[in-house]
C-alpha cells in the first residue's frame, strides 16, 4: 500500500487531446473535502454557463462578460457580436498578411519588420506573455513593448530599437482608450518618429473601444488602421481578441492554434463533472489551499524560461479579479489571493529556502512542459546520459517532494509541449478557473473599483503640480517656505507639495524653469524646512 501513490492516482487529471496534466495530489485536501464542495460547484457550473450565454455577469458595470465567445463565436448571444468577432479575426489576419507583405508599408522604410506595443495591464500582460512564450528564429517581426510611463524605460526601449524605428509599426493598445500611461507612450513614441521626420501616423495602428478617446485620435490623425475591443471583454481576459490576437499574429504566431487551444480548453471545463473539469479542480484546490479567505499565496513556479511572464500574466488575472472588498451581497469580504513567482529552477535559488523551512503562507503551482527542447536542437548529455531537461525535470520533482515533506502544499500542471496551442488552452484554463473560484466565494471577478482610487489620487498631484508651478512662478526669485509654496497653491496638503517640488527639483524642465530647494538640513532640521524658488532656467 502506498498512500501517496493512492493520492497521486485519485487527484491526476489528463486530457490526451489537449495533451494537459493537472495534478493536485499535494494540495492535501481531505477526502471529502471535494463532496463537500460539489453543491457549491454545481452553482458554479450554472452561473458558468448562465455568463455564456449573455447573462449580465459583471452587475456592478451592467455588462456581459464575452471571452469565451471569442474562441468560439457561435456562442456568442447576439449575432451582431459573432460577426464583429469573426470579421475582427479576419481583418486581424488580412492586416499582418499586408503587413508582412509590405503591401502596408511605413512612410520611408522597405517594409515593417518591428512592432512597438504601447499599452499597459490587460492591454500588454497578454501579449508580453505570449510574444516571450512563442518567440523563435521564425518570427517575422520582433515586438517591443511601452508599458508604462517611465521616461527612461521609453528612452530604453527606443535605444534598443534604434535604427529600426523608421520600419516599426506602433500598436496603441486600450480598451478605455484613456489610460493615461498609454496616452503619454504614445506622445513620446510620436515625438520620436517625429524627430526623424517621420509622421506616426503613417505607422501605428490602434487597438480600442469604438468611440473612445484614443479611437476619436486614431480617425483624426488618420492612423493606418483600427480594430475594435469590445466593452463585453475584460483587460485581463483580452488576450484572444484583437488585443492579443493582433500582435501575435504580426510576429508570426499562428493565432488560430492559439484560439483552437483555448475552444478545445473551454469545451473540457463546460464539463459539470468536477473529476473531468480541471478549472474546477484548480479552483477547488485554490479554495482548500486559501481556506477561500486569501489566507495563501499563490507562487507559480513554470520550469521553462519561455513561461516566466506566466505569473506576472496571472498574477493580474487573479489579483484584479479577486481582489474584492464586497462579495455580491454587498458584505466586507476582503477577497483575493496573492500571486507571485517567476520561474525554476531559478527560483531555488531564491526564496525556495523560505518556502521550505520558512512561514507556511503559500502553495506553489508548478508548470511543467514534457518536451524539453525543440527535436531538431539535439540532446547533448552533461553527464553520461543525462541532459540539462533532465535536471529541470529533477528540480522540479525535488522541490515538489521537498516541499511535500513539509507538509506545504502544491498543484502541477503538466503541458505535453509549449506551442501556441498549449499556451491557448493554459491562458483559458486559468480564466475558467478564477471565474469558477469567484462563483465559489460568491464575488465579482469582472469589475475593478479598487483601481479608481489611485488613478483619482495621481490625477489629484497632477493638478496641484500646475498650481504649484503657477505658485512659484508668480514670486519668481523669491525663496518660499513650503507653507508659503503650498498656500500659493492653494493646498492645505503641504506634503504632498513636497514630494512635488522634490520631484520638480531633479527634474528641471530644460529652457523653462528650474526648481531650487534650499536649506542646510544641520541648521534647520528637516528638509521640510527648506525654502524653495524658482530660478532662472538652466
Ligand atoms: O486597456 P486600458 O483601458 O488602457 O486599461 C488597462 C488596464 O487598466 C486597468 O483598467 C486597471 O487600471 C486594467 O483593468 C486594464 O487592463
């Protein structure tokens, strides 16, 4: 008799066809702990399919919730919504065609043969996770990415594309077409071709809700082309419509393996049969590991470099998803599960010593994918009969068992091969699996009020900022203490001005003004103390 081969045979889920493994053996859950469950999952099965078929499933924001129709438009409840998504996959593909043809050509280079993404959350996660995934020597184009609004990032990445600009075509991606780190990567990947003579719009294309700010810029200023998201798709979960779809498919990816993984997922976990629904399976085991209160981490472990941007991809799709303060009754909940991670065995190397001997606040998901390296690149031993694969594989067994040992618990999903198809039915495994799990805890998974916040808050120092400057330009050459700079500007927020001008001060806008600090910290005390001016410009 042996229990943890019992176990390990009971708790093995494996689909020939989608060619996935998911183990959850080492969750420890008790026997009954899955009956238990079952009434609770087969709510969750009803609401599931409720969703699919148009319910208005985010309330709080009166909208469906549609990314399963986009792998499988014949779902969709609306035929006007089936049209938009097999027309928009169309024109997806007949623009990357063009493009790769150079029938769509930049204003003075022979052809594009680079994409410069500018977006940022649901709006880059996917397609960076997918571009770092699937890259090969077969690329028809390389991507970059703007997804933030770092001066010295953009500075970086445009450094890295150098020469190149002139052939690069600019994806200006968001749903809400109003976000503002976008908007800004957009004004410096502009200023940028600008400063080569170059017209921008002669080499960007958009991917945004019909109407929005950004859809209303791309018209004016005539942008090559347009392709449309939908407000029945969620950031998180956009990755297979025009979002995730249209960059793939300039770099070459075969977007509609990517979408037949993602149907052939979506079909195994429609399946109310918890033992055959491994979505199901994952969040139950979410649910036994977190107590359903968030009460462990989840740290995603892929064995494959090619994955490493998995956690960051999900951990938007889980955090922002789960992350709730109310559950649908409107009680304080505080939902949510933590998510981080990057990639083994590297991560051993790292904070797997906390894992093992350290505070039990965790269990870890382990990615593995069976086929250790393309065919054709060999298989070099490093010792007798033993190749780098195999140690992966070992790493990955030692810490799981080690782990184990422990008494800590994890998840393993095994993919037969990493491709755009395996990556497809990954990506809808884990949307199915947080969507089932909030059904579970009762919350909405599709809303985001939290984010609000401190998108409000920046755009509060934003404002101030302008009346700081007006403040300090009305006494110009006189030196102001910081009440005075923050009366002047009307705040009775003095640090929040002082983070301003301390801001203002390492940055002097060049020919304009400069912002001057003053003070010996020894004599006065604090740096609060210190007296500000604005001097004549550097
Ligand atoms: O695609 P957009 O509208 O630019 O939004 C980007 C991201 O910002 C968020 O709204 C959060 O601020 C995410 O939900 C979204 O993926």
């Amino acid at each position: 008799m042996n229990d943890g081969l019992d176990r390990f045979r009971a708790h093995l889920f494996h689909d020939e066809r989608l060619g996935v493994w998911l183990d959850t053996s080492r969750v420890r859950w008790t026997a009954d702990f899955l009956d238990g469950l079952e009434p609770r999952l087969q709510a969750a099965y009803e609401a599931m399919a409720a969703l699919e078929r148009g319910a208005i499933a985010n309330a709080d924001e009166g909208r469906m919730v549609g990314h399963y129709w986009l792998r499988a438009p014949e779902l969709a409840p609306d035929p006007a919504i089936r049209d938009a998504i097999t027309t928009t996959l169309g024109r997806v593909l007949t623009f990357a065609e063009d493009v790769h043809a150079a029938r769509i050509r930049p204003e003075r280079a022979s052809r594009f043969r680079d994409v410069l993404l500018i977006g940022i959350g649901g709006s880059a996660l996917g397609p960076q996770l997918v571009s770092a995934a699937l890259t090969s020597p077969a690329d028809r184009m390389s991507v970059w990415f703007f997804d933030n609004t770092d001066p010295d990032g953009f500075d970086r990445t445009l450094d890295a594309i150098g020469d190149a600009l002139p052939g690069t075509l600019a994806v200006v991606i968001s749903k809400s077409g109003g976000t503002k780190e976008t908007r800004n990567g957009m004004l410096e990947a502009e200023a940028a071709y600008a400063r080569l003579g170059l017209d921008f719009a002669k080499h960007a294309v958009v991917v945004t809700g019909e109407g929005s700010e950004l859809d209303k810029h791309a018209v004016a200023r005539g942008f090559l082309d347009r392709f449309p998201m939908w407000d029945w798709v969620g950031g998180r979960t956009s990755e297979l419509s025009a979002v995730g779809l249209l960059p793939a498919a300039l770099q070459g990816l075969d977007v509609e393996d990517m979408l037949r993984g993602a149907r052939a997922m979506d079909e195994v976990t429609r399946s109310r049969v918890t033992k055959r629904n491994p979505a199901a399976q994952l969040a139950a085991a979410w649910l036994s590991a977190t107590g359903g209160a968030g009460k462990k981490d989840m740290v995603l472990l892929p064995y494959k470099d090619r994955l490493e941007l998995f956690s960051r991809y999900a951990q938007q799709l889980v955090m922002e998803s789960l992350g709730k303060r109310l559950d649908r009754q409107g009680r304080e909940v505080w939902q949510g599960i933590s998510v981080y991670g990057n990639k083994g065995s590297t991560d051993q190397h790292a904070y797997v010593q906390q894992l093992r001997d350290g505070v039990d606040n965790f269990f870890v998901t382990f990615l593995e994918v069976l086929l250790d390296r393309a065919p054709q690149r060999g298989d070099l031993s490093v010792e007798p009969g033993v190749t780098s694969g195999d140690y992966l594989s070992g790493f990955l067994q030692g810490t799981r068992r080690a782990l184990d040992e422990r008494g800590r618990a994890s998840i393993t999903i095994t993919l037969e091969a990493l491709d755009a198809t395996s990556l497809g039915a990954l990506i809808a495994l884990y949307e199915r699996a947080v969507g089932i799990y909030a059904e579970l805890v009762d919350i909405n998974a599709y809303h985001q009020p939290g984010v609000e916040a401190g998108k409000k808050a920046a755009q509060a120092v934003i404002d101030l900022e302008q009346r700081v400057l007006a403040g300090l330009r009305a006494k110009a050459g006189t030196a102001l203490s910081l009440a005075e700079v923050a009366a002047a500007a009307g705040s009775d927020d003095p640090e929040t001005v002082f983070w301003i001008l301390r801001h203002l001060s390492a940055n002097p806008r060049r020919g304009v003004l400069r912002v001057r600090g003053q003070g010996a910290e020894a004599e006065v005390g604090s740096p609060l103390d210190w007296s500000w001016m604005i001097a004549a410009a550097p």
